[in-house]
C-alpha cells in the first residue's frame, strides 16, 4: 500500500454509510472495495456503489481492500465516537 491515512469519522455519519450498504450492496464473493479521500469524504466503492461519510485528516491514494471486510464492518460498526480509520505497515483499521 504504502500510503499516509489517518482519518476521523462521526459514529453517525459512518453508521449511516454502512446501513445503506447493508440495504443496498450485493458485492460480488471475491469483490474489493476501494477507499479514497477528497478532502471532505470517505469514498467506500464496492458493488456498484459509493458511500461518502464525512470525514476530516490525511489520506494519500486508495487502498483495496476485500469487499467482505468493509459487509462486516456494516454488520457489526466499530465502537467509539469518533471513529478513527487508519491505514499503518500496509494494514487497515476501522476504530479500536
């Protein structure tokens, strides 16, 4: 990965984002999500669609990531408010 990414995240602005993904994503088994900054939003690409929750911190190039992780995260949201989303030794963190 190589990449900088440190972000903040409402509960409630992430929340929001995984509900419509659980109502309306049917990724693929061996799909990836991609994630990327803008500056203003988390982009979360998988099935065909994108989430935006609003976001604030450093965040360089995407990251791919399997698809599933991103479906259980939905299922099951990280605890905390904010939520903190990092990405340190090529490996990804949603919370704690």
């Amino acid at each position: 990965m190589n990449i900088s990414a440190h972000l903040t995240i409402t509960k409630k602005a992430l929340n929001e984002a995984f509900r419509l993904l659980k109502k309306l994503c049917k990724p693929r088994h061996d799909e990836e999500a991609v994630l990327s900054y803008d500056g203003g939003c988390l982009h979360i690409e998988l099935g065909g669609m994108t989430v935006t929750p609003t976001a604030t911190g450093t965040w360089s190039g995407q990251v791919r990531i399997p698809g599933s992780y991103i479906m259980g995260l939905a299922k099951l949201p990280p605890t905390g408010d904010p939520v903190i989303v990092k990405v340190e030794d090529d490996w990804i963190y949603f919370g704690s």
